[in-house]
C-alpha cells in the first residue's frame, strides 16, 4: 500500500471504474462512489481479484442530490481519509431536441456533471492546497469543444467542465500550489454512456474506443501533472477542428453524430 487515497465519482461502471483500476495498480486506496450499491460491490469484487490487498472503500451517493457533495466530504473525513486524489468522472447525457427532452433529467445532468463536480472541487481542493500536494482529474468530453445538437444540455455541461477546470489551473500556477488539475476528454467510448442517454442509435455510437485506453491515458495523464488529455486519435482531430471551424459548422457535424439514424 503506498499510503495515498484516491476517490473516484462514477467508479461501478465504464471509464470511472477503469480509472479507479489504474490506482488500485498502483497501489493506492480506492474510494468508489456512484449511486447503486451492488454495483460498486461487483466493481471492488473486480478491483480484489485483480490486484489483491488494495484497500477499497464503498460510499454510495447520489451527486444529483444539491446536499450530496457535503455529505460526503463528511463521510470520508470522519472515516480520517486524506484524498490525495480526486476524480470527478460521474455523468451521464440525454438524447433528443431540446423541446422533446424532460426537463428534470437535464436539471439532474446540471447538478451531476457540473454542480457537484464543482462542490467537491471546492470541498477537496482547499485541503489539498493547504497541503500543497493533491492530483484532480475532470471527466469532460470532446462535446466539451462544440455545441451539440441533440445532446444540447449533456454538451453545455461539459464546455463548463473544460472552461471551469482551465480557469483554475490558472490559478494553480499563479498559487504557485504543487496541486495539479487535469482534464480528460474522452471521444465516443464503450460504456453505458450511450444506453443511459438513449443514444445507442447514433453514429456516435458506432465508432467507439475502449474505456480501458481512455482510462490509462487519463491516468497517465493525471500522474504527470499534463494540463489535457486527448484520448487516441479521434479525440485530437475533434480538439483541433474545433479551433479551425466556426461552431455553426462544428453544430452540423455533431448532428450528424447524435441525431437518431433513422429519424
Ligand atoms: N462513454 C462516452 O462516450 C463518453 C465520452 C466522453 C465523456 N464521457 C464522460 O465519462 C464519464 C463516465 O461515463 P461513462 O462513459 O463511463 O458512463 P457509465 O458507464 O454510464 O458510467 C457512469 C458512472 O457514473 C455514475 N453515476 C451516474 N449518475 C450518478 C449520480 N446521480 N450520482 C452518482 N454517480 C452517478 C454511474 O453509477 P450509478 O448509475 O450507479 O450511479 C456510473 O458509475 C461521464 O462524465 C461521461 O459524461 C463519456
């Protein structure tokens, strides 16, 4: 055991529980949160077959839930855990025009993806900054880069992650804190992902990579202190177009990614 911890939102399934597996590699403990217990069970079954001895403890929390991100900073501080690191991977989309999509599961994708990944931002980073040592990693997406039409919430979600966690690292460096912030953004990947958003009949959805490669190039990543990962090649091509093309032109070609084939 190296004696760090690291805590992982969205650890039962998909590119948070590929993470959670890199630290548990390495050694570290693992704090896995997501909502549904017997799925973080089955995660820390995975975790114990693999790497034997790691230390992993289970805090199942909703992060739609506006009080959730202080209950549990209480939870891990009463259990006398220092996170050494942080990764804000929960999330989830949803597919459809704007006008058909239900509105409370889009407040839901606020608070999950954005709101509480910047409470805990708060709540952990602080600690680490007074400790002048701690790693946090940001789950954005390439829909951080372009508007997207049919998934037009899940997108403006993702552009605040990017714009929120850039700004701070700004502000790391100006600290001259040793903290480092991290953003991955991921292309279309093979998870859940496109299930829960109903997005499975997408052409998104028929070009995935694997969650494992996200997860060790974000982990990597993280580890080096870089400021952005780019998972594999289509996730840089998406980065650079979207500093080449207006965003009118950018719209179009995430249309044709998330509109429903067929519809
Ligand atoms: N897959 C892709 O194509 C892709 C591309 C770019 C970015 N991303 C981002 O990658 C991150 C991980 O997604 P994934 O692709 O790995 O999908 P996933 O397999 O569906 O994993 C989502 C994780 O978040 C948890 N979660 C969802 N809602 C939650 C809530 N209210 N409270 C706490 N935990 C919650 C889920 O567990 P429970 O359901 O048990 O809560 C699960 O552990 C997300 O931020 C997503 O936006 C994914």
């Amino acid at each position: 055991m190296n004696d760090q911890t690291a805590l992982i939102t969205g650890a039962s399934s998909g590119i948070g529980f590929e993470l959670a597996r890199c630290f548990a590699r390495d050694d570290y403990r693992v704090v896995l949160v997501a909502r549904h217990h017997d799925e973080l069970q089955e995660a820390a079954r995975l975790i114990h077959q693999e790497f034997q001895g790691v230390d992993v403890v289970l805090l199942p929390f909703d992060l739609s839930r506006p009080d959730t991100a202080e209950r549990l900073y209480a939870a891990t501080t009463q259990r006398g855990l220092t996170i050494d690191a942080l990764v804000n991977d929960a999330g989830f989309g949803e597919t459809g025009y704007f006008t058909d999509t239900a509105m409370q599961t889009e407040l839901d994708m606020i608070q999950v993806n954005a709101t509480s990944l910047v409470h805990l931002t708060k709540l952990y980073l602080r600690d680490m900054v007074e400790r002048n040592s701690g790693r946090i990693l940001q789950v954005g997406s390439i829909a951080s880069f372009s508007p997207s039409p049919c998934q037009a919430v899940y997108a403006a979600t993702k552009a605040f992650v990017l714009s929120f966690a850039e700004a701070v690292q700004h502000e790391l460096k100006q600290q001259k804190s040793a903290v480092t912030m991290t953003i991955l953004c991921p292309p279309p990947t093979a998870t859940n992902f496109f299930h829960v958003a109903h997005a499975e009949n997408t052409r998104a959805a028929s070009h995935t990579v694997s969650a494992r490669d996200v997860a060790e190039e974000g982990y990597d990543a993280l580890m080096d202190g870089a400021a952005r990962s780019l998972p594999t090649l289509g996730a840089k091509v998406n980065f650079f177009s979207s500093l080449l093309l207006p965003d009118s032109v950018l719209a179009t070609l995430m249309n044709t990614q998330l509109h429903p084939v067929g519809k």
